[in-house]
C-alpha cells in the first residue's frame, strides 16, 4: 500500500471512529433528555388527571349526600319496612310515596340516569327503571358497603349493553338507624369528557381508567383512543398489560418500553384512585416518543458524511503535501543507487520535510565522500590480498625447500649414520624428523586456507547422499559413517562439499581413542534453513574451547597428537561463506556434536 493511500485510511478511519463515537454520543444524550423531557410531562399530565379524576369524584359523593340529606324521606322507608311485615295495603302506599319521590329526585339531577331503592336486605323496592324492582343488590360490593353504613363511589359494568357506568350508593338512616341504601347510576360522560382530552399527549398519547373485575380480569371504563365503546376486557395473564396490572397494584411508577394492549411500545404513568379502586393510565407511543431522536439520528448522519467528505478532501491534500518531499527523497534515492552520485534532492521548505530533505542531502554527500573513500581502501585491500595469497603461495614454497633439504640430511643421517648415534642421538634425531614433517603439514595448511576463496566458485546440483557414500568407503578402515536420514541434493561445488566433510571426518577420527570410532551424519529443513549435524564418540571439548576450535591455529590435541588446528577454521571459512552458522555441542569424554547451517537458497 502506497505511503499516500495509508494516510488517506489512517485519516478517514481516523474521521469515521470520532465521527462515529461523537454521533453515538450525541444521540444517546438526545435520546435521554428526550425520554427525561417525556417522562416529567408524562407524570405531570398522569398527575393532573388524576386531580381532575377526584374532583369528579367529590362532586359525585357531593350529589349523593345531598340524596341522603334532603331529597329522599327516609321516614317514608322506615314506615314501608314497619308495614311491610304486617300491612301490605299501608306497605304498598309509602312504597308509592317513595316512588313518586325518586321521580321528583331524578328531575332536580338530571345526570341521574336510574335511582334505586333498597331495604336492608339490599333488594328493591322502588326504582325509576321498574325492571330492577326486587333484584338483590347485596351481591355488589358497593352496595353492601353501603348497607354497612359507607357512601360508595363505583363503576358498574352492563356487559349486555356493553358500557360501563357510575354508580353512587349510600345508607339510608332514619333516627340513625339502618333502614337500607340508596343506588344510583350515572353515566361516565365527564370521566370520558376528561381522559378524551388528548392535550398534551400528541397523536398517539391517551389515559384510560381501568378497574378490576377479578382476580385475572380487569375492564376500561373510559374509552381508549382507537376504539368507539368503554368497554374493553383484559386478561391480567398477559405479558402486555404490565401498566394495567401496575395501576390496579397500586403503584405509581414511570415505565418507558412496556406493551401496550395493541403490542406497541409505550411509555406508561400509573396512578391509583384509592377512593374507588381504580388504575389511571397515562400513555404514549415510544415510536411518538423518539421520532426527535429518529430525525436527529438522520441530520447527525448527514452532518457526518459531509464532516467525512471534508475530512476526505483535507486528507488528500495533506496526505499530497506529506507524500510529495518524500517521492522526491525517493526518486533521488533510486537515481543515487543506480549510480547517479551527484543527484541531489530539490525541496525548499522549513518545515520538518525540508529539514528531511537537507538531511539527506547531507547525508548522500557524506556517502558520496565515503563511497570514494571505500572504493579507494576496496582497491587497496584487492592489492593486499593479492600480494598476501602470492606471499602464501611464495613463502609455502621457500619454506618447503630448505625444510625438505633439511628432511633430506635427517634422512641420511637415519640410514647412514644411525649406528654411530647413541640412544639419546638417535632419541634427538627422530624428534628433529617429527617436527620437520609437523612443520610441512602446517605449512601446507596455510596454503590450504589461503586458496579458500571468499568468492564461491561454480556451483553444481550436488547429490550429497551419494557424495558421502563415496567418501565412507575411504575411512571403512579407520571408522564407520552413519547416515540417519536422507540428505538433501544442495547446490555447491563438488570439490568445496568435498574439503567441507573431509575436515569433519578427519578432525572426528583425530581425536577419538574409541575403538570403533563412529560418526553419524544428518540433516533437516528449518522454516529457513538446512541443519546439518555430524556426531562422534571421541574425547569431547571443553565448553570454554567451543569457540576458540574455529579459530585458525587453534587446537584441544594432546601433546602425543599432531594438529595444525586449521581444519575447523577451513570448514568455518566454508560455512561462512555460503552464509550460514556452525557450532558444537559436546561433553569432555563423552563425544561432540558441530552443527552447521545452509541457507534454503543452496537447495
């Protein structure tokens, strides 16, 4: 990915993460001054219907205790029930004067729907609707209340006519005394009048009244909003009527996200009518609710892809301001490299770019300077490797030939002269030999190490296996090569492979006073590399000797052991040139493992 293109992401992904947690955060906050806002007048409207409810009420009890005081002759009651056991002829004419007084009642109050007479045993015994004439009322809660001396402000629900109604009961007293109860029906037109007031609630918002039936059933007395009658069951069972159910537990409690009868959402206010037993709903749909919020959501949306499509716009021209210098830092850079040493990059700023610029102009004048420096010492040091390996190859052979002189008079003196030397003479004579023949060794170990070039000569596709198949058939006499895995073909010089093992194998024979002397050969592919390793069961090193053994020279031989300490330096040489690592592991007495790697080039 191009420097340009990667600021581009980092600025617009950047953007996108801070527009992103912003918006969120903005709307959350909306949404929950929306929903605080929503909630404080949803439980001011609740509270206000609430009063306005009681007041409705209070006006009810007021109409009812002016029955109870002026308006019906208790007297005319006592006299009926006196009459009524003995006399049904007296009996029969104050149950007319009753009658005729509820007439008269029912005028003076015309939102009276019906008046009801009853004795104490709460039957009729006058009414203005004379189907009702001997129905026991006792049955209704109200009504025995009442009988029990309590005024009653209730609902009556008229499942056959499908409407609810108020009911008004009280107690008759005539010289306090129980003579039975008054029960009256109104309509529940101000209560519908006040829950259809819709202000304040907008186009989704109502209260309802709802009263218990049972212990499972409840009914709206007061119209909901999308229906035309008030009388509308409920199942307290249901998931869906948890403001129904809070309202009639008596709690007055703010809910936001609960079911309403129709399976919306909405957010409920409960209160509870403690004088009649009813749950006052004030509701409105969350969808109502949050569309603020849904809008809102919409233009921070918009604001956001133009901050995005403005952030897009400054991204490219700085990401072009950034990325300009450095092309032409790299464009130079290139030309420098292909040879163009006196390219220098042009940017005129003061900023950290232009000073990145004048940096590396400094910089590529110093390396032009060095490079000239460096070309000059690379000149000198191929003269000096140059003189060295002809001074190898000179001194190699001056010091041959006095030494194979000198071999030559140690000679004739061994075959000519042996008899005329005494025992320490002779003792003398054959040391001179032995450091003679160590002197040559050493010798043509230098030279062996000199023509080790740095430079790899031509490689070949080498089959290794075979290769050290071969080259166990030499040492079968001195020792046995094992071979655990199959060894990889590599590309190497035959010749090169060959020096490589060589030492190995010499260097493992050497020092191995074990009788059969084994080495044991194998190799595995790493993630980059070939491993090889070669293990014997010879004398071991000491740790402190497990670098200096690969140093030229260097060597762990007992005084008894001829070594030029040059082996190891030649395979490290070779190892090091193909670029990979060599090193041991071993245990005094107890044998050494030397590790070696090849590159996966090789293969």
């Amino acid at each position: 990915m191009k420097l340009r293109t990667e600021i581009l992401f980092i600025f617009l992904a950047v953007g996108v993460i801070l527009t992103l947690i912003t918006g969120a955060l903005f709307i959350y906050n909306a949404q929950s001054i929306i929903l605080k806002a929503a909630g404080n007048q949803l439980e001011s409207l609740s509270s206000a219907k609430k009063h306005r409810i009681e007041s409705v009420i209070d006006k009810k009890k007021e109409e009812l205790q002016l029955v109870q005081s002026r308006l019906v002759n208790t007297e005319h009651l006592f006299l009926f029930n006196t009459f009524n056991k003995h006399n049904d002829e007296e009996a029969d004419f104050y149950k007319k004067l009753i009658n005729d007084n509820l007439v008269t009642l029912k005028k003076e109050i015309p939102s009276f729907k019906n008046i009801h007479i009853l004795n104490k045993k709460g039957i009729t015994i006058a009414s203005t609707d004379t189907s009702v004439v001997n129905f026991n009322f006792s049955i209704l809660d109200f009504v025995e209340a009442s009988l029990q001396g309590q005024n009653k402000v209730s609902s009556f629900i008229d499942e056959a006519n499908q409407k609810a109604y108020l009911c008004l009961s009280a107690p008759l007293f005539f010289k306090k005394n129980i003579q039975g109860a008054v029960v009256i029906e109104t309509t529940t037109t101000e209560l519908n009048t006040l829950t259809g007031d819709y202000t304040g609630l907008g186009n989704t918002g109502e209260t309802v009244i709802v009263q218990k039936i049972s212990d499972t059933l409840a009914c709206y007395i007061t119209p909901t909003r999308d229906k035309s009658d008030n009388l509308h069951k409920i199942s307290l069972n249901q998931k869906n009527q948890q403001a129904v159910f809070l309202a009639l537990q008596k709690k007055e409690e703010l809910i936001f996200d609960a079911t309403d009868y129709d399976e919306k959402k909405i957010a409920i206010s409960c209160r509870y009518i403690e004088a009649t037993g009813w749950g006052v709903i004030t509701k409105i749909d969350m969808q109502e609710i949050l569309a603020p919020a849904d809008e809102l959501k919409w233009m921070t949306l918009k604001i956001g892809l133009s901050v995005l499509f403005g952030l897009f716009i400054v991204s490219i021209i700085l990401a072009t301001s950034i990325v300009k210098p450095i092309n032409k830092i790299s464009e130079t850079a290139k030309q420098i490299s292909e040879g163009e040493w006196k390219k220098r990059v042009i940017y005129n700023s003061s900023n950290e770019l232009g000073e990145l610029a004048n940096s590396f102009n400094r910089m590529t004048n110093t390396l032009f300077e060095t490079q000239s420096h460096l070309s000059d010492k690379i000149k000198e040091l191929d003269k000096s490797n140059s003189y060295l390996e002809k001074f190898a190859f000179v001194i190699s052979h001056d010091l041959k030939s006095p030494l194979n002189s000198v071999l030559g008079i140690v000679e004739l003196l061994n075959t000519g002269h042996l008899g005329s030397l005494d025992e320490e003479g002779q003792k003398m004579l054959k040391i001179l030999k032995d450091k003679i023949d160590h002197m040559k060794e050493m010798i043509n170990g230098i030279l062996e190490f000199a023509i080790v070039s740095d430079e790899l000569p031509n490689q070949e596709s080498l089959d290794l296996m075979a290769l050290i198949q071969d080259m166990a058939v030499n040492y079968k006499n001195v020792a046995t090569i094992n071979i655990v895995n199959e060894l990889p073909s590599i590309k190497m010089s035959k010749i090169v492979a060959e020096q490589l093992f060589q030492n190995f194998f010499t260097n493992a024979i050497k020092y191995n006073n074990n009788n059969p002397k084994t080495i044991t050969l194998s190799a595995h592919k790493d993630q980059e590399e070939i491993v090889f390793s070669i293990t014997d069961n010879g004398i071991g090193i000491r740790e402190d000797y497990f670098f200096k053994i690969f140093d030229i020279f260097q060597t762990i031989a007992p005084k008894d052991k001829d070594s030029t300490g040059i082996g190891l330096a030649i395979v490290k040489k070779i190892v090091d040139n193909y670029g990979g690592k060599i090193w041991v592991k071993s245990k005094l007495g107890d044998g050494s493992t030397f590790f070696f790697t090849l590159p996966k080039a090789q293969l």
